[in-house]
C-alpha cells in the first residue's frame, strides 16, 4: 500500500513535452492571432508567442508547441520562419 502511495504522484505528474510542425502559411492574421498553414490545420497563439517580424502568406514556418497528452496542443512556444 505505500508503494501504491509512493508511485501516485510520479505517475500523475506528466511532463510537458514539445513538439514542432512545419508548413506554408496560407493566411495570417496578427491581429486576432491566427495563423493558417496549407494543409488547413489553424493555429492561434497569445501575446506571448514569440513570433517572427514580417510574417507573410507564402511564408514557410515552424511552429514550436507544448503537447498537452490526450487533450490536444498546449500554448504555442514560438513560430519561427523555417530553412528551405
């Protein structure tokens, strides 16, 4: 029983892990913080998002993320204009 005790916490205790997507922006808007990519998938990020200057359509970027598990994305990290 308390090894039971012991381990609850370390198996509830889920890092937060970072992940990446890269893509072509098909429409930006920096006002309400939204940006689209060509494979349709949307992605709103806060004032806290550290985000390249002079973001265009045609731009190809990656976006740093927290993956939150089963519950989708977590807050984006930064979005950042990609090498190619």
């Amino acid at each position: 029983m308390r090894t039971l005790l012991f381990a609850l916490p370390l198996l509830l205790a889920t890092p937060a892990i970072a992940d990446e997507t890269t893509g072509t922006i098909l429409a930006f808007d920096r006002v309400d913080r939204v940006i689209v990519l060509d494979d349709k998938t949307v992605w709103q990020f806060d004032d806290k998002t550290d985000l390249a200057p002079d973001l265009v359509a045609g731009d190809i970027v990656k976006i740093i993320y927290t993956g939150a598990a089963d519950s989708g994305i977590g807050p984006i990290t930064s979005i950042l204009r990609a090498e190619g």
